[in-house]
C-alpha cells in the first residue's frame, strides 16, 4: 500500500518548520534563542485514554523530524523515506490527493471537533539545533494559494482533515510577488485536528507516527538580543510572525551576500503533478532522472545552451507561479530550488548550499525585475507607477545579491521613465518621486535623465522640503566623487540649479554656509581632495553663464525681468541675485584654513570673464575671499595673489589703487603688499616690478600714511633701484610728507651712513661665529666696525634663519659662505642671490632649503663650489642649475632625488 503525502498537510507542517542553515551545519554556542511553541488543546471523544506529543529535532544527518509519543498501543512508525517519499511531486492544488491521503491513513486519525488554540511563547538561552537559512519565497498571485494561504492562517477555529506529513522543502511565501515580502522568512502557525492533551515529556520516543492531533512544535526563529516581546503579538493568531534582532516585528537580520549568476551549469528534473496512482509512481524519487545543463538567466526566461530534454523549451519567468528553496531532500540532502508552473515543477540541483542559495536569488531577482519592467512599461497613472517603483527599490535596497546590476538597472529603468515629463509636472508627485529613487543613488551617480529632473524641480520649486531633505546627499556624492565635468555636464548643471535653491530660501546666506561646512566635514581638514575643486568648477562655470546670458540680453537690446521671484522693493536683477549667490560659495569656502592654499592655486588664474572683472559689484563681493587669500600667512597662499607668469596680470594688480574696478581705496592691496613684503617677496625682483607697474600706487598709499608702501618706498631708495634723480627726489619728498614717513626715512639715512662705514677697508678676512649664535647676535656683530675685506664667514651649526640674509647682503666682498645645518630657508637664498655677486663657494647641506630658492642660485655665475647635501634638491632643478652655472667645479648632491 502506497501512503500518500497531502499537500495541505506538506504545506501546514512546513509553517511551523524553520528554514534550514545557509551552510548547512549544526551549532552550539550562548546565543539567546527566541523558540515559538504552538499548543493546540482539543477533546477527543473518542479516545481518552493516551496523551500524544511531538517535538522537533535534527537527526545525525542534519535532517528535521518530528518524533510522536502515543499512548495507544497499536501506533507504528512510519520510516524516513515514506515520510519524504513524495512530497514535492505532490500537486499542490490536488483535492483528490488529500482524500487519498486521510484514506491512507485512515487506520491511524480520529476525527474530534476543534478547539481554541493557544499561542505560547518561550525564549530560552541556547543554540539553535539548526541554524536558521535565509532564503526568499515568491508566489503568484492566484485563487489557488490564496485559498491554501487562509486555510493556513486560520487558527482560532479551523480543522484539517489532511495528515501531518512532514514536508521536505522550505514553504513557498503566500504573499503575492512583492519585492518588499519576499526578504522576510516567516513561521506560520495552523490548527490540525484535535486530540487528547499534549505530553511533552513524552517526546522522546522513538516512533514516528502522523498523527491529526496538532502537535506542540518548537520552532526556531532566529537569534534575538532581548526576551520581550509587545503584548499584542502573544494575541496575534492570523498573521505571521516575524521576529528580528530585538524581539520585535521586523525582517530577519543581514544573511550571507551573493553575485548575480547569469549562466552556469546545473542538474535538472521536471516532475508533472500527480493526479493517479501510475504517475505517482513514475514521479517517485526512485524513478526521478537527473539531467545536466548550462542554463541561462535572460531578460525573460530561463533557457539552456543544449535545448534538449527537460530544458528543450526556455521556461518563461512569466509562467513561474512559484520559486522557493527545498529545505530538504532525500536522505543525500541535495540542495534543490523548485520552479512551480502550471502543470508541473522544475527542479534545479546545486553542488552545495551557498550556490544554490546564490541561483534561487538571482532566479528571483530576474524574476522581480521582468514583472517590474512589464508593469511600469503598460502603466499610464501616476499613483501606480509610484506604487510600483516603491516595490522595485525596497526589492532592490533589500536584496542579498550584491552586483552593479542590482542598482543600475532599477536606475535605468527609472530614467525610461522619467522620459515622460508629463507625467511628473505636478509637484506632489515631483516630490514623492524624488523620495521613492533617492535611496538608489547613495552610492551611484545620477543619470542624465535624473538630473534634468532634478534640476527643472529645483527651478520649479525651490522652496520644497524634499531639496534640503533627499537632494542633498545626491549634491554630495556628486562633490565628493566626480573627476571630470566636462564628461558630466549634467550633474554640473544640477548641483548649479541645486545651491541656486538653497540660496532661495529664508536667510540664504546661512543656508549656503552650512551646505559649505557639510561638504567640508567637521574636522579640521576635509577628507575628500575633490570637493573644492568640483564646487569651485561648478560657481565657475556658474558665474561664466551669467555674464553671457547678460550679453545675449544685450545683444538683443533686451532688459532683464528685474522683478521676477524677488521680494518687494529690491532693486537686485535676477542676474545679481544669481552671481550674488555663487560668490556666497566662494566667500566661505575660503574661511577654512585647509582649503585656502587649494582655492589660491584654482584662483591664481583669474578664471573669470573679464565682463567679470569690469563689473564693480562682482569685485566688491568678492574682495573678501582675496582678501583672506592675500593676507595668509603661508606663502603657498598669499603668493597666489601675483601674475601666474610673466606678462600677465592677477589679484594684485586687479585690486590695486590704479585700477577702475578698486572699490576700497587701494586698503585690500595695502594688506597684500604688507604680507608680501614681511615674507618671501623682499627682493630686488618684486621691488622692481612694483615700481615699474604700480610706483603710483605705492606714493598715493605712503601718503594716506600706510606703513607697508613707505617700507617699500625705502627699500628702493637702499638698494638703489631707481636711478633717475627726479624719481628720487620724489620719493623722498614723498616720505618726508607724514609723520610716519619721516621716521622711516630718518632710519633709511642712519643705515646708509653705517653700510659706508661697514663696507670701508679693513677688519678680518675671515669669520666665525659660536655654534649658538643667533640672527640678533649677527646683527649686533655687524653692527660696529669695518668689514670691508671680509671674505670669508662660517655660520656652520648655529641657529640662524633667513632673517639674516639681510645682514649678509651688506658684505659685498663675500667669497666664502658656510650654512651647514642652520635654519636658512628659500627667502634668504632668494635675497642673497640677488645681492652677493661675487659669492664662488656656497655650503648649504643639511637646510631646508627646495628648489624653489636653489633655483635663484641660476644667478650667481661665479659659483663654483656648491653643497647641497641631504636638501630637497629634484634631479630636474639640478640639470638646470648645471646648464646655467657654466664655472660650477664641484658640487655635492648626495641623499638628494638628483643623486
């Protein structure tokens, strides 16, 4: 005799059955179990006499079973193999196979009217027996499985004529195929036919009887980290259960992560559904044939390199009614999926449990994407194309697969759709569109598509919540990670249109200066290299398309709409609310200290147009940034402000006094020439460029006293780079004209009068100073007597700097210098290059000294012993030096890169 398995009863018995282990082994450990236990309490009229249990263990082969313990004498087990003998060939809609069944086992069921059941929850503190497997169910949306799924759900009244056969495979899901349904595992409680109270002390026996009396089952769900749980879930009967980290209704915690397998080899089987006694048994395990097969996941369906056998026709995703991992199979435990169409099932064997896991979600991912795909296509109403897309980015945010397609193909098919701009010109739907994809771009970049409608949403509504809200981390990404706009003008154009709408809200300012300081970070430096230069790329070409639109206006003698989204008695055009708005950027970018060096380089250029540069209130606004720039105190910063090369012009001869556009009366270049003039530019070059381009300049400030331009004033007339009488006279005159002028002029006289007194003939040929010597002690030294005849001067081991070099430039007959292992710098090597002509032997190993004062050296053709031992010397810079140093004899580069 044949014993058939129901399927209701496989279907109700797999509810209470936990999903196996994603590796498919036991465990042990101190982990907190939450443990589910479903008692169902019922009279038996027909026989008292015994008490019957049940309870839910793993074998020694890592399968579940159910071991019953009845009080009757006459119960008999029933084997493993006709347990499992025949489960997933079991139609799942057969009515005549569940009367076959209770007639099967008709010698072993007693019928009894049902009774309420009682959920009962216990958490205790051990390992799972088994650990839990993820893994996704998908069903079609029929009356079939509905009708199944509410007979499962029902457990307050309902009874179950079918056996409680225990079932082989992981339950398919009874929802419909919702992408958000589909990653959660759920146990499902049932009610069966009722009997005597169950014993559970009883349940180690070693019968395994299929019994109608519902069982208390212990089911494991998953780890937890805390035992309780709301008191409305104990009542909680017709819905399932899902519990998470926490005790609390949630989707379970984050599994193992897989790639997309698009084709690969596989083991086949294709069972019909049995309907007779002869199919039955043709479609028994014993008689099953397995074939091999490259598969193909496509577009559409699933399809075989070799079209022979059970593959000989693709299977089309739109056929599938169910796809759902076998929990278990056969006493070999092979690592099955099952494929449920219309009059049949496929099966697809994998080698183990971590490859089968990675088919069934990729099966399901194409699956999901194939309906999304035809439904968005065919939907014409707003409200159910957002409704769609919500499912398709929970199903792809939520998926365990872990692949580029994963994103960028819910991204492509989103830009299809924003083809369609009819679609999204109402701002409610703008809006909840932009909410619904912005999960999808965290850690993509936009499209094209995407960004043309963020933008027309920025511009249509500036005002909008979702600005600040959903595009802002798009804003960022964009800064943080983009290298090349002029590949991506799109995202450029939207990250203009993107700050242009937060500078339209409620105190702009104050908003544009928190999204500067979100994309700087809260530290002291910000750590990504690419934000500046992207937000400075993006004000740039900004402010390049205002002043052309102001140029194509007037070229079509046209007025600008100066009233237009602008408040009641402003007389700022469109136009210079925008440029207004991008100068904002720059102002408080350049109040962080890591990023000034950066932004002097970008600026140093002057990467404006010169309509730009011609408009007053552009220059006036942007002052302070230059400002800040010019007046830093590192070199890398406040040498931005000269010419970029020679012949061109930058920050320092735009905001000079002379200039048309100068809007302070010359106090922002004041502040320049001050900074320039106490660090590296107090050299003859400097000093003679100013007075070539800007001597007016530095006479009108030298008369509104300003101390900086009569320091300069004075240092031309010291080192005697004016030689015209009357241009002397006039600086003199200039100097003696205020208070402050005549001071510095007096003390010019008093360091004349003591140079021709040092520089007389006479006193030592030959110099050294103590190993402690400072620049003061220099100075002091210098400061009485001749050194006219000094040729030679070692400051080896003391701690003198570059300050003293403008000591050193008063011993013209220097021929012999020893720095080794001082402080001197590239301002010193600048400014005695300048002065000390006649220098043939120079030591500078061990300074700090780079190329960019070696290079100054290039001047000083009676060189001919040069030291630069263990200095930052580049093989580059030591090439060039050789080619202009022809008397150049000996030199030491050793522990350099030109070594």
């Amino acid at each position: 005799m044949f014993c058939f398995s129901s399927p209701f009863g496989r279907r109700d018995r797999s509810q209470f059955e936990a999903p196996a282990s994603a590796t498919d082994t036991t465990g042990t450990g101190d982990a907190p179990t939450a443990v589910i236990m479903v008692e169902s309490a019922t009279t038996n009229s027909g026989d008292t006499k015994g008490d019957e249990s049940a309870q839910e263990s793993v074998g020694a082969d890592g399968r579940k079973e159910v071991r019953w313990k009845k009080g009757k004498k006459n119960s008999q087990p029933i084997s493993d193999s006709s347990r499992n003998c025949d489960d997933v060939s079991t139609s799942s809609n057969s009515s005549s196979n569940n009367s076959r069944s209770n007639s099967c086992n008709k010698d072993n069921v007693t019928s009894a009217p049902s009774a309420a059941a009682t959920v009962t929850l216990v958490v205790n503190n051990t390992e799972p027996d088994v650990i839990p497997e993820t893994h996704r169910s998908y069903q079609s949306n029929n009356s079939k499985n509905t009708n199944h799924h509410n007979s499962q759900l029902s457990i307050s009244g309902s009874t179950s004529s079918a056996s409680d056969n225990t079932s082989t495979m992981a339950p398919p899901s009874s929802s419909t195929s919702s992408a958000s349904s589909t990653r959660q595992s759920s146990v499902e409680s049932s009610s069966s036919s009722s009997s005597s109270n169950c014993d559970s002390s009883s349940a180690s026996s070693d019968s395994v009887i299929p019994s109608p009396v519902s069982p208390t089952v212990v089911t494991t769900i998953a780890p937890v980290q805390q035992t309780t749980l709301p008191t409305s879930l104990l009542h909680t009967t017709s819905l399932p259960i899902y519990l998470g980290s926490g005790g609390t209704l949630s989707t379970l915690g984050p599994g193992p992560r897989f790639k997309t397998l698009l084709e690969g080899d596989i083991q086949v089987c294709y069972l019909n559904h049995t309907r007779t006694v002869v199919s039955k048994i043709l479609s028994s395990k014993f008689l099953r044939r397995w074939e091999s097969h490259h598969i193909y996941l496509n577009d559409s369906c699933i399809s075989s390199k070799t079209p022979t056998g059970f593959m000989y026709m693709s299977v089309p995703y739109s056929f599938m009614e169910e796809v759902y991992v076998v929990a278990r199979w056969d006493v070999g435990y092979k690592f099955c999926i099952r494929i449920v169409v219309s009059d049949g099932s496929l099966l697809l064997q994998a080698n183990n449990a971590y490859t089968r896991d990675q088919w069934f979600h990729s099966i399901i991912w194409k699956k999901n994407i194939f309906k999304y795909r035809n439904i968005l296509k065919r939907s014409t109403r707003p409200e159910v194309i957002l409704k769609e897309l919500k499912g398709l980015v929970d199903f792809a945010t939520t998926t365990p697969l872990q692949d580029e397609c994963v994103t960028h193909v819910p991204i492509e098919i989103v830009s299809e759709l924003l083809v369609e701009e009819d679609l999204w010109s109402s701002r409610a739907s703008s809006e909840e569109l932009i909410s619904i994809i912005a999960p999808l771009l965290d850690n993509n970049p936009p499209t094209p598509e995407m960004c043309h409608f963020f933008s027309r949403h920025c511009v249509s509504h500036p005002r909008s919540p979702i600005v600040a809200d959903k595009l802002t981390p798009i804003a960022h990404r964009i800064l943080k990670h983009n290298v090349d706009f002029s590949k991506s003008q799109h995202m450029r154009h939207f990250v203009q249109d993107y700050i242009r709408a937060l500078y339209s809200q409620n105190a702009g300012e104050v908003v544009i200066q928190k999204f500067v300081s979100s994309v700087h970070g809260p530290g002291s430096g910000c750590p990504h290299p690419r934000v500046l230069p992207n937000l400075v790329a993006v004000c740039l070409a900004a402010i390049f398309s205002n002043f052309e639109e102001r140029r194509m206006l007037a070229r079509l003698n046209e007025t600008p709409n100066s009233e237009k989204d602008l408040g009641e008695g402003t007389e700022e055009t469109i136009h210079e609310k925008e440029l207004q708005c991008y100068v904002t950027v720059f102002l408080y970018a350049s109040e962080y200290d890591d990023w000034r060096p950066v932004l002097a380089q970008l600026l140093q250029p002057i990467p404006f147009p010169s309509d730009a540069l011609a408009h007053e209130p552009f220059i006036r606004r942007f002052r302070p940034v230059m400002e800040r720039i010019g007046t830093d105190a590192r070199c890398s910063s406040h040498q931005m402000v000269q010419a970029v090369r020679k012949g061109k012009e930058g920050w320092f001869h735009v905001y000079c006094p002379s200039s048309p556009v100068c809007t302070d009366d010359g106090q922002t270049w004041g502040h320049m020439l001050k900074t320039l003039l106490h660090c590296c530019c107090r050299c003859k070059w400097f000093l003679s460029q100013l007075m070539k381009k800007q001597l007016g300049a530095c006479l009108l400030l030298a008369l509104r006293d300003h101390s900086a331009a009569q320091e300069a004033l004075c240092l031309m007339l010291e080192w005697e780079l004016i030689e015209q009488e009357d241009q002397k006279m006039q600086l003199v005159s200039t100097l003696q004209s205020t208070a402050s002028g005549r001071d510095n002029y007096a003390a010019l006289c008093q360091r004349q009068l003591h140079l021709r007194e040092l520089q007389q003939k006479g006193g030592p040929r030959k110099l050294t100073l103590p190993s402690r010597s400072t620049d003061a002690d220099i100075a002091r030294l210098l400061s009485c007597g001749s050194f006219g005849n000094l040729e030679v001067l070692s400051l080896a081991f003391t701690h003198v700097t570059s300050a003293c070099a403008e000591q050193l430039i008063k011993l013209p007959s220097l021929k012999y210098l020893n720095l080794w292992a001082t402080q001197f710098g590239d301002a010193g090597l600048l400014m005695i290059s300048e002065h000390l002509h006649k220098l043939q032997v120079l030591n500078l190993c061990e300074t700090p000294v780079s190329d960019k004062g070696i290079a100054a050296l290039s001047s000083m053709t009676n060189l001919r012993k040069l030291n630069l031992n263990s200095t930052r010397l580049s093989a580059q810079t030591f090439e060039i030096l050789k080619q202009k140093l022809p008397a150049l004899q000996e030199f030491d580069v050793r522990y350099t890169e030109a070594w």
